[in-house]
C-alpha cells in the first residue's frame, strides 16, 4: 500500500477527536510530501538537523513536532519554526524553550513528557516530580513564552496489553492531576488539551485509554531508512 492508502486506512480508523502525528523521522521528503498531499499536515521528527533540513524543502504550512530527547544545545536551531516540542523532560530544558522562544518573539507549545514504562531507558518525568514542580512553580512568570498544551508519554515495549492499557491510564491520570493543579494558574482543559499517546503497535489502546494525539510512523511510511 501507499503512503497515502495508509492514512487514509489509519485515518478512517481513527476514532473521531483524536489527532494523527506521522512520525517522519528517518524517512525521505518524498514520502513526507505525498503525506502531505494527501491533507497531513503534522509531521513528528527526533532529530535536529533532520527536521531543519525537511523544514527548508518542504511547505511551510507544516506542524513540526519534535518528538526525541531534545538537548539544551539544540534548541536554538528549532526554535525559530518548531510547532511543538512534545519531549520536554526537565526544567532545564523548559529554561532553555523560553530563552530561544523569547529571542525569536514566539510562543512555544510544549508537552510535559512523563515515564511511566518499565524501560529505563525511556525518558521523561516521573509523575510525582512534574506534579511537584507545576504545583509549585510559576508559570507566567518563569515560562512566559512556553505554552503547556499537555502530556506525552510512551508505554513498555511488551505484547501485554494488560500492562500497556494500565501504563497508558497512569498517563491520563497525570494528566488530569495536572489540570486541576494548573487551573489556579489560568490554564484550563482550553489550552492544555493534548494527551499525545499511542504508537503504531498500540495506538488502538491508547485511545481507549484517554489518548487524543497518536504518533504512528512504521504504518504510514512503512520501516525506517537510516
């Protein structure tokens, strides 16, 4: 099947409300344009250089989201034109977002990425300190061109659906402790709407379990080529 057979297929699927990110990283503009010429419009990159690059060929009205760990250092290259950092793990790292967002006189949006999976090695915040630090934090004052839009997260790589659909709840469930704690700060289910989960082997959990925003790569673009 094509690019464009496959979104079509996943769109068609998809329940209604819920928002599809084809995650593009790895593959060439090509296939990204003929995603594009078939309405999708937000793209998912990881790396820096590659979504700078694809940013320069490809139409401007593309949504980048950055969806890879993402280095202080590197900010300031994506700053200029990136839609949405969705990995944001650390303070410093939101430190950082504001500083280049400020130099370049934008706002930008950003998920809170939480770990909740049993790798180690998946990144993000565990629960208990992203929940610290928005109930503590001021936000208009320390982030004030950083807009929370919401949650990302990703569950363990596993075959038990069990533990992915509970892993998946706990992600909803920081989410929905974070609008009642961001509520005191003027940010409501308005703004901080995006509960960005679900991959191309589990997406159809995700969204029985809160998720809004899937992130499907290997089902539209077929395998990476690295």
């Amino acid at each position: 099947m094509s690019v464009t057979d496959n979104i079509n297929a996943i769109r068609k699927a998809l329940p209604a409300g819920v928002e599809l990110c084809a995650v593009s990283k790895f593959h060439p503009v090509e296939k990204l344009q003929e995603a594009y010429d078939c309405g999708q419009r937000i793209f998912g990159e990881s790396r820096e250089q590659e979504v700078r690059q694809k940013y320069e060929i490809l139409p401007k009205d593309i949504e980048w989201h950055f969806i890879g760990h993402l280095q202080t250092n590197k900010v300031k290259y994506i700053a200029p034109f990136i839609s949405m950092i969705e990995s944001v793990d650390s303070e410093r790292l939101l430190d950082e977002i504001q500083k280049q967002a400020s130099k370049n006189g934008r706002t930008i949006d950003v998920l809170l990425e939480i770990h909740v999976a049993q790798e180690e090695t998946k990144s993000g915040w565990l629960p208990s300190e992203v929940t610290d630090l928005m109930h503590n934090a001021r936000l208009a004052e320390r982030w004030p061109d950083v807009r929370m839009r919401g949650v990302m997260g990703m569950a363990s790589i596993t075959d038990d659906e069990t533990q992915i659909a509970r892993e998946f709840q706990s992600l909803k469930e920081v989410y929905d402790h974070l609008l009642v704690l961001l509520a005191p700060q003027g940010i409501t289910a308005d703004t901080f709407n995006i509960r960005s989960w679900g991959m191309s082997h589990d997406w159809h959990v995700a969204v029985d379990n809160g998720s809004n925003q899937v992130r499907i790569g290997t089902d539209i673009f077929g395998e990476r080529e690295y």
